[in-house]
C-alpha cells in the first residue's frame, strides 16, 4: 500500500467547460464537412438529408441523457468500459476495450487524421494523396490489374500529426485542455460564421427545387440518374446513410473516459454530455440546411471528394472558399484529434487496472497521465493510417459503435434490477421509454448494415469476436501469474 501512495494519481483539473468542449471538439472533425454527399447519393432529396441529421442527433442526445445516470454512478476513469463491466461481466467490459483499441478509438483517430492532411493539400499541394511517396505491388487483381500497396504524402502529414499530439498530451492534462478548449472555441465559432453568411448567399431558386420534392426518398447517382427504391431499398438507404452522420457524431461519450479527472464528476460528465450534443446537433442540421440553400441536390451528392463544404464555401466566399474551409477542417480536426487521443488512453489505464490489458498501460508518468497508453494508441493509429481509404474505417467504426452504444444502454436497465439502492446523482431522461427507443433504432440500424454494408461491417464485428480468445488467455495468464505469487 504505501508504494501505491507513491505512484502519481489522475489530478482533478477539468471544469465543466473543459467537458463540455472536449465533447463537441471530439465530436466534430471532418465529417460535417464531407458526409453529406454520401448520405445525398443514398437518400436523394433534401427533406431526408435532413432527417438523417435528425435522426442521429435524436439518438446521439438520448444516449448521451442515458449515459448520464451510469456516468453519476461510477464516477471514474474508463466511461463506457466500466459501465459495460459493472452492467454485464468483465468479458462484455474487455470486448468494449479490445473493440474501443483495435478499431473504434484508433480508427476515428486515423480517419481524421488523414481527413487533416487532405484539406492541409489545399495549402500545401506536396501533402496531397495523390503525391504517392512509396509503391508496392502486392498482386493482380480479378480484372487482370496490378494491385499496389501506397504511402502517400496525406497518410504521412496524419501520422505526424498524431504523434505530434500523442506527445504533447504525455506532458499531462493541461498542455491537452488548452489545445481542446481553444481549438473547439474557434471551431464552433467558425462553423456559426460559416452557418450565418451561408443564410446570407441563400438562392431561392435552388431552395425551392431542392425542397420542392424534398420527400421522394431515392438513390442520387453523381452522373445525375436515379434509382428508385422498394420499402426494404429505402431502409437500407437510410440505415446506408446514416453510417457517415454517427461517424460524425461519435464520440459524445469522451468525457466519460476521463471522469477521474474532472472536478465535479458525478455532476459535470452527464452535463458536458448534454451541453456538448445539443450544441453539435444544431451546428450539424443548420449547416446541411444552408448546403441545400446555395447547392442543388446533384451538386451536393456529386460534390468532388465528397468536400461539400468546400463546394458551398465557393458560393457563399467566391474563390477564397476553397481556403476558408481548408483552415477551418485543419482546425476542427486538430481538435478533434487532440480529443480523441486525450480521451482514449484512459481507458486502456482503467483496463489494465482490472488486469485486462497491458500491465504497463495501467501506470501515469511523472505528469499523471497514462503515457504508455497514448503512444500504443498512437502506434495502432499510425497504422490504420496506412490500411484503408476514410469511408472503409468509417463502416467499420460506425457498426461496431452503435452495437456497444445499445448493450450499454441496455446497462441502464440491467443496474436498475441488479443494483436498485444504489445512489443515482442523475437519472436517465426519459426512462425507460427514450432509452428503449434508441436500443430498437440502434438494433435496427445494425442489421440493416449487415445486409445492405456487409463488406466492412462484418470485418468490424470478426474485430470484435477475436477480442473473446484474447480475454482467456490473458485471463489465464493472470491466474498463471497469482499461482506463481502464491506458491512463493
């Protein structure tokens, strides 16, 4: 005991507007930016562009009023882990985590990452990804073609960029509450700029063809043709849709990582939460709002790269908009990574604290952070930098999310029956009705990726299920380990 006395301890440091923009900054990265021209390709018209936003900021704002009430009651670092160990078994727990380091934390850290370095090309053209700095060819494909494995200069600017951050976050927490609450500040003030002068450009012409059939729910093709849909079409369209607005709006739950660090845990996690996905749900429905004011539907779904903002920017700022996004996308993915990377490593500590992940990850450097955790986080992210283009990670992230999301939510439940004396600082909005909404909307969602997205989604879950062989054996080795104390 006394040597534990002696290891540093998390220190209480971050205010409630610290959560609060650790929240949104995390949450907003690059997709508000680029998702809506995929969602428009699936549902093709701008009153359902609409109600996919909608839809996902319902369920982001009702998970996160849900989470409240765990987050009062287990008031320490981990968030979602332990929610899941406490609920369930430390199995459940420990799939969350493998899941949260194979591909949920450390995907959407990649993906924003290289998402930096393409918008970072705008200004500095050597760092696009199309400069190919190393080739490889790996084989011939079906059709007869050479397959090649690439580097490229974007893949190169992003793993930079997270091991400059991953750096600057093991010097302790304020370094890291400075850059997310400074970054997150000039980005949300930026996003209602942007917001308020698109009202300005608005073009009734194109505000009233888009919403003049804003309810004929269709594929939108980029060369123009469209693709009428059956009843089963058009939930798998929506559910399509919808993988690019969850991708945007994960990470809600940050927070919930570092409650041992916050000053007030029991009452400010579950109000950063609130704050934090109310302030984002609105920036997102009023910035597709003002794409379907300056842009037509075709402009929107077949914008180049998917940059839709860029392609409004130009109507709302002329030519210089091109520039004005670029510097505001290197500026809210900046955040949003420094978010990411600040968050994620609590939870390996907090695993490796219930002797499910490395020993050495469960230890803070002379700062009081978990430094170890941060660079392997930062060493996986690095390489899912170079595994895959942005929309294959965000399949993968998205499913695997939501199924967590509603076995959690279902938690709530669970810790009622199990643990009903125990003390609840906040209690879940809603319960037990808006809690089961999102679980059936969550299930929904699922099942419809698997049929309709089945290429990334069922990699994401296999993910998942190599993480049960892994919790045995590294639980047998710990009762290897306890015999071995105890024979001695």
């Amino acid at each position: 005991m006394k040597e534990d006395s002696k290891q540093p301890q998390m220190k209480h440091e971050l205010s409630l507007l610290d959560g609060t923009m650790l929240v949104a900054g995390s949450m907003i990265g690059s997709g508000i930016f680029i998702v809506s021209a995929d969602i428009t390709r699936n549902v093709g018209s701008a009153g359902w562009l609409i109600v996919v936003w909608l839809l996902t900021g319902f369920m982001t704002l009702t998970a996160a009023l849900s989470y409240g009430e765990m987050s009062g009651m287990f008031p320490k670092a981990g968030g979602q882990y332990v929610y899941l160990k406490e609920a369930y078994n430390k199995l459940i727990g420990f799939l969350y985590g493998w899941s949260f380091f194979a591909v949920i934390q450390t995907g959407t850290i990649a993906a924003v990452g290289v998402a930096f370095s393409k918008f970072t090309a705008y200004l500095i053209p050597a760092f696009s990804e199309d400069n190919i700095l190393y080739k490889l060819k790996t084989g011939v494909d079906t059709a007869g073609h050479d397959k090649f494995f690439t580097i490229s200069a974007a893949q190169v600017v992003s793993i930079i960029i997270i091991i400059i951050l991953t750096f600057i976050n093991t010097r302790g927490v304020k370094g890291g509450k400075l850059i997310q609450t400074t970054f997150t500040m000039t980005k949300l003030l930026s996003l209602f700029g942007l917001i308020g002068f698109g009202f300005l450009a608005f073009k009734g012409d194109i505000w009233h063809a888009n919403w003049t059939n804003a309810w004929d729910l269709h594929n939108l093709n980029k060369d123009g043709s469209v693709v009428n849909l059956t009843m089963a079409g058009a939930l798998g369209a929506i559910a399509a849709a919808m993988v690019g607005s969850i991708f945007s709006s994960d990470a809600w739950n940050s927070v919930t990582f570092v409650a041992g660090e916050m000053k007030n845990p029991k009452r400010d996690v579950a109000l950063s939460m609130m704050f934090g996905t109310i302030i984002v749900t609105v920036i997102y429905v009023l910035a597709n709002v003002v794409y379907t004011g300056v842009l037509s539907m075709q402009d929107i779904a077949s914008a180049d790269k998917d940059r839709v903002a860029v392609a409004a920017s130009h109507v709302i700022f002329g030519n210089v908009g091109t520039y004005i996004i670029a510097v505001m996308i290197m500026i809210s993915t900046f955040g949003c990574n420094n978010g990411l990377i600040l968050s994620g490593a609590r939870v390996y500590y907090t695993m490796a604290k219930d002797g499910l992940f490395f020993k050495r990850t469960g230890t803070l450097n002379k700062f009081s952070v978990p430094q170890f955790g941060l660079w392997i986080q930062c060493l996986v992210a690095s390489i899912l930098c170079l595994s895959g283009r942005y929309g294959d990670l965000l399949d993968m992230i998205s499913f695997v999310v939501v199924i967590f999301y509603v076995l959690t939510i279902l938690g709530i439940y669970i810790l009622r029956a199990k643990r009903p004396e125990a003390e609840r600082p906040y209690k879940a909005i809603g319960y037990p009705i808006l809690p089961a909404i999102y679980i059936l909307m969550g299930i929904a969602f699922c099942i419809l990726l698997i049929i309709y997205k089945p290429n990334f989604t069922w990699p994401g879950l296999i993910i998942v299920l190599i993480g049960i062989p892994i919790y045995y054996f590294s639980q047998r080795n710990v009762k290897d380990e306890d015999k071995a104390i105890t024979d001695n």
